[in-house]
C-alpha cells in the first residue's frame, strides 16, 4: 500500500527505467539497428526494485492548525488505515483531557479510490462534542488523536494546536412560563398542535404514530400534525382520521427569513384553536412549528429523543437560529426523554421540568404478525437458508450507528462462526451506504453481509433473525431494539444512554463497549458462542420485560395525564 494521494515512492525507479529505455529506443534510430536494443534488453532483465512494507496512515482534517474554537460545538475529524485490519477505536483528547472515542466508519470513497486497503472507503472518523464543559482553560491547546487497530497497532497522528475562546453570551433565559390556557373545548379530547421533524420509517416517526394512535383512541387527543417534510407515515396517520400539514422546510441560516416562515404558518394555525402543542424531537426542522405555538400563546411539550448535547445538534444552524431554539426550549412547560441518561444533558435547560418516561410499544399487533408467522418461508422469499445463524442490524445507515465498525467486527469473529450471516438494514442512496456497499462487495465475505433497503416491513426480519445488534455511539433507546426484543430476539449492543437502562448484561441481553471494534466483535463472540437454549431464555426474558417496562397502554395514559396537566398551567407533578 501506498500513502493515500501520492504515486508509490517505489514507483520513482520504475518510471526512470521506462523512460530511459524510451529514449534509448530513439536513440537507437540514429546509432543503428544493435545499440539502443542491447542496452534495452539489459535494463528489461534487472529485477524493479521491492515495494515498501505497507505502513499504517492516518491524517487529521479537523481542526486546522491554529483555529479559533469558541466553547461550544467541536468537531474533530479525519481517517486511518492499517495495512492487515481494521480500525478498532480512536481516541480524542485537548489539552490533555480525554474528549472520549471517535464515531467510525465514516464514508470516505475518496480514499477508497486511491488505497489498495479494502477498509479505505470506510476509514473516516469523527468525534462531535460540547465544550462547554471542557475542563481545560481558554487559550492554546493540542488536539491529539491515538488510532489502534483490532490487533493492537497503534498510531499516533500529527497534533494539531488550535485557540480556545470563551463562549458568546448567551441569550436571556425567558420567564418561567408566560403561557396561559387557550381555546374552547375540542371535538374529542385536546385540540393539539404536533409538530414533529419528518414523517419517515424511523424510529421518532414510528413513535409519534403509535402514541397518536393511543390518544385518540382513548379521546385524550385530536391532533393535527405539522411537518416540514412528508414521508411513508402521512398516509398512515391520515387513516386514523388525524389531519396532516406539509408546511416545506424553514430557513435556518437566518433568522429573518426563519421569522417570515413563523408568520406564514401561524396564519394557517391561528383559526385552528389548538390548546396545547407536542414537539416531537429538538431536531432544528421542530423549531418553526415550535415557534408558532410560542405565537399562539399555548404550552408546548416536547417529546426529546437525541442523546446529543444541543450545541452539537444544533451546531449547522446560523448562530441566532440556535439562540432562538435554545430560548424556545427553554420556555417548554414540560420535556419527556426514553432515558434518564438523556434527561440529564437537557435538565440545565430545562430545571424541573424534565421526566423520564421509558416509552410504550404497541404489543398487540406484533404478536398477531408472530402468532401466524411461517418462518421457514419468510425465510426462503427472503433468500436466507433455513441453517444460516442470521444477525440483523436496524437502523439508517450513518456513523453514528457505527454499521461499518459491526461489520468489520462480524469479520474478525466469521471464520469460528461459519454459518453466521449479517444483515444491515436501512440502506438507502447515501454516501455511507454506499461506501458500506463497496468495502462489503470488496470483502472476503461478501456472499454473508448484506445490505438492505430501508423498509415498512420490518417486522418479518425480526421473525427470521437470531440475533439483534445495536452497535451504535449515541443512541437514547431504539425502538428496534424494543421491537427486537418483543419478537423475543436475543440483543447484543452497546453501552449507551437508554440501553444500559434497559438491558441487564447477561440476562435480558449482553453489552459492550461503544467506539470500539474489538469489544463489538467480543460481544458477538460471546453471543454466538452462547448455548442456543440460554439464547431462548435470554430472548424470553427481553420479552417480559417489554411487556412490563415498556406497553403502550400506560406509557400512553401517562403521557395523556402530563397533557392535561401543562393544559392546566401549574408544576406537572410526577
């Protein structure tokens, strides 16, 4: 292998040979038929010179040299190859304080293009993280970043020094609450503004599906749904007679035109006498929905589901675009997080008004699907065979799920495991999965990963799968998890947020490091290598504990109580 960008060093000799014994030709023209052609055929016989060893390469794209980095959202960025593995974990530190571990896996198919390394298209590595409260002072201070490979290689890239500042002032917080009541009574239950990100197949957007659907039926709610952008879910909500507004993405790179976006939908909003708005998600995309119900005067409760710090969430936003959603969140009469975990990074923004409240599953259409399931022929239309030990993953692919660091892991365990197979579901026209595409077609098991198009019928992959693994860096509480989980499917994941509340290593579950591939593949090894009888139990014991944490019936009777009371005004008790 060579350094990514350059011709090979070794090729240097090799174009002088050519080129002398070109000339040597020419000149032969002019010497005579004998003399370029001896001195030809001697050089064609002296052996090119060996290539080097491979070496291991890296470079660091973020933060350039010298930059200034306000205390807020960083980004530190970049890639490394190892010539005989993969990249297992990459560690982060400024100023001599650990940031944590890098995201892996990150599309890089201008690498692939240029490295003889199968891993190249997947080498990238980011890490996204607050400094607010970075314990190191304002001033210089060096970034350093370790990379090892799964077989203990290590190496070290070129530090960068950059300039820490202070953070800008932040806004004024607002008052407590200025929201008052709104509105007569509704048709059936509250009339409720609900705005939400996108109406996707993800794990949000399923969510907010099923606790609508709950509402309504127990005429807790009459809903009218504001998105910015429609999806596959539209046509599902409208079935259950809730109303849905595609209002078109707002601006978020200045506030003016924010505003007039603001202004456009409270003009739609305004006759409509909503009493209470649900922002679903602190997505950017929630900001201008959020907006209106602070124009209309109505409590707004949010349903958060990023274990991100904000500033990283919000960070593509225009600084006074980010101020706004800061203020806006600020002024909620109420937040509901899956996690504690997660709770806690938005509680300063919120002091006293944040709960933790693990969310329900519809059970009762899962178990009709699996009471009637025919497992061996789900498995031959989908062209799995009958002996095969399936994995499957569940989830869009991007960095922060970390599907390319699972798949180098189900390489390092595969030769033990020969009947283990790996599916990635959630492919779609993205650079990530396309990279993931390339280093998959490229590898030796190619005929045992594959990747799957993001779809609606997901339940029949959980009936034909063995395993479930969630390998991802930051994660709240997936509902593929759950849903897993509730088809008494045996999960291997990371530990993180919400899952370390959820799964009991060893008896509802086994967990592993997150940001690191040689735990990951442990932690495959160690479910594969299980009993399958233990696994039977594992996956049962997953099972009851959705059915007693996690049932859409109270989790949704719960939500219906904190509505009515942020309708009422007052603390919300808990």
């Amino acid at each position: 292998m060579h350094p990514v960008g350059r011709a090979p060093e070794s090729s240097a000799p090799g174009r002088m040979t050519r080129g002398l014994a070109w000339r040597l030709r020419a000149l032969g023209h002019l010497l005579g038929p004998d003399a370029g052609g001896q001195l030809t055929e001697q050089l064609a016989e002296r052996p090119a010179p060996p290539p080097p060893d491979p070496v291991a390469e890296a470079q660091l794209d973020a933060p350039a040299q010298g930059a200034i980095v306000e205390r807020g959202a960083f980004t530190v960025s970049g890639w490394a190859i190892f010539p005989a593995a993969p990249t297992a974990r990459v560690e982060v530190e400024l100023g001599g304080h650990p940031l944590g571990l890098a995201q892996l896996g990150v599309a890089r198919l201008d690498l692939g293009e240029q490295s003889e390394s199968r891993d190249a298209a997947v080498a990238g590595f980011e890490l996204a993280t607050d400094l607010a409260a970075w314990p190191g002072g304002d001033g210089e201070a060096v970034v350093r970043v370790v990379a090892t490979s799964v077989t203990g290689a290590r190496l070290e890239l070129a530090p960068r020094t950059i300039v820490v500042a202070p953070a800008p002032s932040a806004p004024a917080p607002p008052p407590a609450s200025r929201l008052r009541p709104a509105g007569a009574g509704s048709r059936q239950g509250r009339r409720i503004l609900v705005c939400t990100h996108q109406l996707c197949l993800g794990g949000a957007s399923r969510y907010l599906l099923e606790l609508l659907g709950d509402l309504t039926r127990r005429g807790a709610a009459d809903p009218v749904v504001l998105s910015p952008i429609g999806g596959p879910l539209r046509p599902e909500l409208e079935a259950l007679g809730i109303p849905v507004h595609v209002s078109g993405p707002a601006p978020l790179d200045d506030l003016e035109s924010l505003s007039g976006r603001v202004e456009e939908v409270h003009a739609w909003a305004a006759p409509l006498e909503f009493e209470l708005a649900l922002i679903n998600t602190t997505s950017p995309l929630t900001l201008c929905g959020a907006e209106v119900a602070r124009q209309l005067d109505i409590p707004a409760v949010w349903a958060i589901h990023e274990s991100f710090e904000p500033a990283v969430l919000w960070a593509q936003c225009d600084a006074a675009v980010r101020g706004r959603l800061e203020e806006t969140l600020g002024g909620a009469a109420l937040a509901i997080f899956e996690a504690d975990s997660t709770r806690r990074i938005y509680e300063p923004l919120l002091p006293g008004r944040c709960r933790a409240l693990p969310y329900g599953l519809d059970l009762p259409p899962i178990d009709a699907l699996r009471a009637g399931f025919d497992r061996e022929a789900a498995r031959r239309n989908l062209g799995i065979p009958a002996e095969a030990e399936l994995i499957i993953c569940v989830g869009t692919i991007e960095p922060r799920k970390a599907q390319a660091s699972l798949a180098q892991a189900f390489d390092l365990i595969a030769d033990r495991h020969p009947k283990a197979r790996l599916a990635l579901l959630g492919a779609g026209d993205t650079l990530d999965s396309r990279a993931l595409a390339e280093w998959a077609a490229s590898s030796r098991l190619a005929d045992r990963i594959e990747l799957v198009a993001t779809t609606p019928d997901i339940q029949r992959w959980y009936g034909v799968a063995d395993l479930l693994v969630c390998a991802s860096r930051i994660e709240s509480l997936p509902r593929a998890v759950l849903e897993g989980m509730a088809w008494e499917l045996p999960v291997v994941s990371t530990d993180i947020f919400g899952l370390a509340e959820l799964i009991d290593d060893g008896s509802t579950g086994w967990l592993c490091e997150p940001g690191d591939t040689r735990a990951l593949a442990a932690g495959l090894e160690r479910a594969l290598g299980t009993d399958p009888a233990e696994r039977r139990r594992i996956g049962a014991s997953g099972r009851a504990l959705v059915e007693r944490r996690h049932a859409l019936e109270p989790y949704g009777a719960e939500v219906a109580r904190l509505l009515e009371q942020a309708v009422a005004g007052g603390a919300i008790s808990a």
